[in-house]
C-alpha cells in the first residue's frame, strides 16, 4: 500500500502575538513620522527643523508604542490569570460539574454523550486546567498575552518604520521633500503591508491597499493643517 506523504502544515497562528505588534509598530511609525513631517513642512519649516521635529516623534512615538502595548497587553494577561485562577477553584470545589461543563462543550461541537463524556474524563485527568482554558476559556499557549514581548516588538518595529521617511528628509531635496516623502512613505507601507501580509498567510492585496488608504488619508491630513496654520499665522 502506498503512503502519501504531505507537505507539513504552515500554520501561522504562533505568530499573532508579536505579529499584531510588529505590523502596528512599523505602520504608526511611518504613518506618524511621515504625517508629522509632511504636516511641518506644509507650514514652511526648513530642513532642519523637520529633522528635529522628525526625531523627537520617532523617540516618543517609540516609547508611546511601548508603554500602550505593554499596558493593554498586561489588562489581557491580568483577565486571563484571574479567569484561570477562578477556574482553578471551580475544579477544586466541584470537579463533577466541571466535568459535567467540558462534556456538554463537546457535546455541542458534535460528538454524542457517551464519547464526550469520555474524552472529557481523559483530558481531565491529564490536564484538568488546561482542558478547561483551551475549551471553555478559549486561552491557547499559541495565542497567550505576551506583554514584554509586545512591547518590544512595537518599540522597534516602530522605530524601524519611523527611520524610513526621517531618512528621506536628509536626502531629498527641500523643494521637492513632501512629494518625494509622501510617495516613498506610501511605498514603505505598501511593501509594510505586503511583508505582514505573506507572514500571516493572509491575501496580500488586500493588507497593501488597507495600509496605503489609511497611509494617505493619514498624509494628507495632516499636511493640509500644516499648511492652514502657516496660512493662519
């Protein structure tokens, strides 16, 4: 009898967590420092003055990204330790009708009485917690609140994306900085998009034209209040 050998399977579903940061990160630092550029130098500022306001929004920007993930990040690992701290008393207290939960759970996702009483009583008594996290709590190890993790990977995923259109001002001739720097940010975006999109299995045209949309809305804004202050004063 022949047997088939199968490719492995490429799912990508370990990578959500520092993914999710590193993708956000990299877009706010484009988006932000590009806006943030495009919006001084609509108000006439000169290169060097861009420059500073370019590095200063890199710096906060990445410390800004840092804080707001490790902070949101710790809300959701802080909910999951106390529903596991809860579910852990549930199982200690009255481990029949915790048994009695798993097996309707499995019940509802199609298999009959008998057998879902059986692999409830199985994965119970190798892992009664973990049984319960995964099926009724829905807290995988994969997808588990990482929040030092995150909070690096948006603090330099941030300050990689907000270098990219900084550069930009130190090469680029001044008569020419803000159409030059809102065509290469939108290419940094697209290429952001594309990158994000490949490494999460997903399809790429759609992340590319999500990121550059927003991109150029965020672009275009923020260059006419630039210009409307400058006007103004």
């Amino acid at each position: 009898m022949t047997r088939l050998h199968l490719p492995p399977e490429g799912h990508r579903v370990d990578r959500v967590g520092w993914l999710r940061a590193a993708v956000l990160g990299a877009n706010d630092g484009i988006v932000s420092t590009a806006s943030l550029i495009l919006g001084v130098a609509a108000a006439g500022a000169q290169r060097d003055a861009i420059l500073t306001a370019g590095a200063a929004g890199l710096v906060a920007g990445a410390m800004s990204m840092a804080a707001g993930e490790y902070v949101s990040v710790s809300s959701q690992a802080d909910a999951e330790n106390a529903d596991l701290h809860r579910e852990s008393l549930e199982l200690a207290h009255d481990p029949v009708a915790e048994h009695e939960e798993l097996t309707r759970i499995y019940e509802d996702r199609g298999l009959d009485r008998e057998t879902a009483a059986l692999a409830a009583s199985k994965l119970m008594a190798k892992d009664p917690l973990g049984a319960h996290a995964r099926d009724e709590l829905g807290i995988l190890e994969v997808t588990a609140a990482r929040p030092i993790q995150a909070a690096f990977a948006s603090a330099l995923t941030f300050t990689s994306g907000s270098a990219l259109p900084l550069a930009i001002v130190l090469f680029a001739p001044i008569a020419m900085l803000a159409p030059i720097e809102a065509g290469a940010s939108l290419l940094f975006l697209a290429l952001l998009g594309l990158v994000g999109a490949v490494a999460g299995g997903a399809r790429p045209w759609r992340a590319v034209g999500r990121v550059t949309f927003w991109g150029a809305f965020a672009m275009l804004l923020t260059a006419g209040v630039g210009r409307l202050v400058s006007t103004a004063i």
